[in-house]
C-alpha cells in the first residue's frame, strides 16, 4: 500500500487553503523593492515593515553598504567553496577575530548561517551516547542539530530552570556528557531565558551549556553582545551562537568559546565544511556592522524606546501580548484562520508582520508576530498601532 510521495502534504493543504483565503499568501510575501530598514514596496505600494528582524536597521547604512560594494570588486561574488577547502578569505578571519575580541574569548568560527552554527556546534560536539538538555521552546535549527547529533535529546520546561535541574539530577552524572541548550531572547513570544540561574544549575551538574543569541546580539548588553552579557554570565556559557542576519545586517553565523579545542570543530562540523562559505561582501557587511553598534550604542537606546511604544500601545488597546516588552512583540489572535485573516488585513492598510502560527509556536499559539526596528519612527510605530486596531475589529 504505497502511497505517493506527495500524500503527506494533504493535511498542510487543507490547513494552508483558510491561511490564504483573503487574497494573498502569509508565507509566500515577496517585496518588488526595499526602500529603507522599515519601508518596503509591494505593486508600488509602500508597505511599514514590522517583521524583519532588522533590530539595528542597519541594512542601509552608508558604511556598511559601501564595505558590501568594496568586497564585492575584490573578492568577487561568491566564494565557490567549503571554508576548508577554497572559501576561507581574509574578511573570515578577519571577523573570527574581531568576534572573540568582541567577547573576550579565545576562539571564534564563522558559518554560512547562524542555522548552520547550531547545526556545526551541537551535532559536532554532541553525538550518541550524549545528552541534550533542551529548552522546549527552542528553535527548530536547534532541535534539527539535535537530531543530527544523535544524541538523546530531554526537553525541559519553557524558562525554568529547576525543570532542567530535574532532569539533570535524574540522569547518572557519570554515564554520559552533558550539554544544555537555551536561547536568549525567545523569537516567538519575546520573552529572555533567566540565564544566571540556568548557568547555576549546569554548573552544579557538570554540564555544558550554549546559548542561542540570534535575537540577542546588538539588543542587550551595554555593548550589545547579547543577553548573556546583560545578565553578566558571559563567562558561564561555554558556547554562544548566533546569526549575522539579524542585528548585524548581513547573513552568516558564529559560534565563540574559550574551550581550547574549539577549533576542532572545523574538522569534525559537517555543517562547516560539507557547505560554501558565506560571500566576502557578506563578511565585510557583518564586519562594518559590528563597528557600528560598537561605535552607536544610541542605536540600542531607539531599539527599545520603539518596543516600549509598540508594546505599550498594543497593550493599551487591550491585545494579548506574549511577554514584558522587547524588541519582538507578539500579539495573541486565537486560532490560525483569524491570524490569518488579520494579517491580510494588515497588509492592506499597509503594515507587514509575520503571521505565526501552530506547529511553528510555542503554546500553539496563534500570532501576528512583529519585530521593531531602532530605524522606526514613533509615527510609524503608531501606525502600526492603529491598523492592529482596525484589523482587531475587522478579523
Ligand atoms: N537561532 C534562532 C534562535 C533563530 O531565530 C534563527 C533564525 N530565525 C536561527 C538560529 C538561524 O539563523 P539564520 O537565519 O542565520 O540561519
């Protein structure tokens, strides 16, 4: 009884018809022409950008856009090949550098995408035979790299840390290595990881912990390394990762630790070698971004100034938010086909977020999930505001 290979879509069929019966596609959005951080054009229309994950806005600085342009004529497009073969220029280097500089820490490895970090650290230091701690809201490049690993793989409860303590104190501290994986700040819902505690607890049971800081970095911190910084524990987390894609404006990963093998990694990740490295110009974008954070800490000041606006404003119109206020707010609409059609409505009095919805969240839960920028305007912000108002009516 062999069905055909594309059965298995049936049931995403019928759930993806209702997402995308008010006229267009919540996952198939394709943008003719971006003017700004925060503006982008659909049909000649201009639409306020509210999910982008553009936390700096840094996607159209002058000095990073120029750093782009200058690689792009001396390293040329692309890089052809693995980092260990062909693919590894100086602008790599040159970034591993300034990242463990950044952090302080003896070692850092730059990746193709932050997707391919947590692919490299976790399933080339983890294998069968390990232990994965994992926080249940993790995202899913984490539990793919779970997988990939091998190893056997125990959730514990969503930002609680005497569940970790638990299943820690369950499992026989002598018969396997240990390795606990949280976040910082949460994508989905906006909510941080109480990370001090969590490294009390891997502490006391002897295990590793690394933290995902994809929507951390250039958003906590007094220098903007990320939520690890801010909780002062930068040196209780042996592997922090993290994405280029977000804050720091271009794409790529990195992973940074003080282990002294670390960079065996190189070696044993296939996630790193069986894969192209990330173009020059992309380097050098992230390189120039992360100049800038370092020299604009103002940036981080905008950042939040806009999450409180949005957070506040939404909340003061009665929407259910996810979380205290952050850079990602997350608004409750209830079931999938509402969310659905209220992002439809967005879009059409001009605002994009990200629609965010079961088996993709957390709880499931049903989300028009947006992210701010520090290159918002306050009158944007209440843009946004108002047209969550109508479409709350409307939906
Ligand atoms: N980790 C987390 C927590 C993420 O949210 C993301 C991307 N949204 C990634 C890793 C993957 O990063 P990238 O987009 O660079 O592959």
């Amino acid at each position: 009884n062999k069905m055909d290979l594309f059965d298995k879509f049936n049931p995403i069929k019928e759930a993806y018809s209702p997402l995308t019966s008010g006229g267009g596609d919540p996952f198939g959005v394709a943008f003719d022409r971006i003017a700004s951080p925060t503006i982008g054009l659909i049909n000649n229309r201009e639409i306020v950008l509210a999910g982008t994950n553009n936390y700096l806005g840094l996607t159209f600085d002058d000095a990073v856009i120029t750093a782009g342009q200058q690689a792009l004529r001396t390293f040329g497009t692309g890089t052809t090949g693995s980092r260990i073969a062909n693919g590894t220029f100086g602008p790599h280097r040159l970034l591993e550098e300034e990242m463990a500089t950044h952090y302080g820490m003896s070692s850092a490895i730059v990746f193709t995408t932050g997707y391919q970090a947590n692919l490299s650290v976790v399933a080339g230091l983890a294998q069968k035979g390990d232990q994965i701690f994992i926080d249940a809201d993790c995202h899913a490049s984490i539990y793919d790299a779970c997988q990939l690993s091998g190893a056997e793989i125990i959730r514990f409860a969503h930002n609680d840390p005497t569940s970790l303590d638990r299943r820690l104190a369950r499992s026989d501290p002598n018969s396997s290595n240990k390795l606990v994986i949280v976040e910082g700040l949460y994508s989905m819902f906006g909510d941080v990881s109480p990370l001090a505690e969590f490294v009390e607890v891997k502490k006391r049971h002897k295990a590793y912990l690394m933290v995902d800081e994809a929507h951390s970095f250039g958003v906590f911190g007094d220098r903007g390394l990320g939520l690890a910084e801010a909780h002062g524990v930068l040196d209780g987390a042996d592997f922090l990762v993290g994405t280029f894609s977000k804050s720091l404006a271009g794409i790529g990963g990195f992973a940074v630790s003080n282990h002294p093998d670390f960079n065996f990694l190189r070696v044993a990740a296939r996630a790193y070698m069986f894969t192209a490295s990330s173009s020059a110009a992309s380097v050098e974008v992230t390189r120039a971004a992360l100049k800038v954070i370092a020299a604009r800490p103002e940036l981080r000041t905008d950042l939040w100034k806009n999450a409180r606006r949005l957070h506040a404003g939404l909340k003061a119109k009665g929407f259910g938010l996810m979380a205290e206020p952050s850079p990602v707010v997350a608004v409750d609409f209830g079931d999938p086909a509402r969310a659905a059609r209220a992002w439809n409505a967005l879009l059409q009095l001009g605002v994009y977020v990200n629609l965010a919805i079961p088996p993709g969240t957390p709880n499931s839960k049903s989300l028009l999930r947006c992210s701010v920028s520090a290159a918002h305007t306050s009158d944007q912000i209440d843009f946004v505001i108002n047209c969550f108002e109508k479409v709350a009516e409307m939906a």
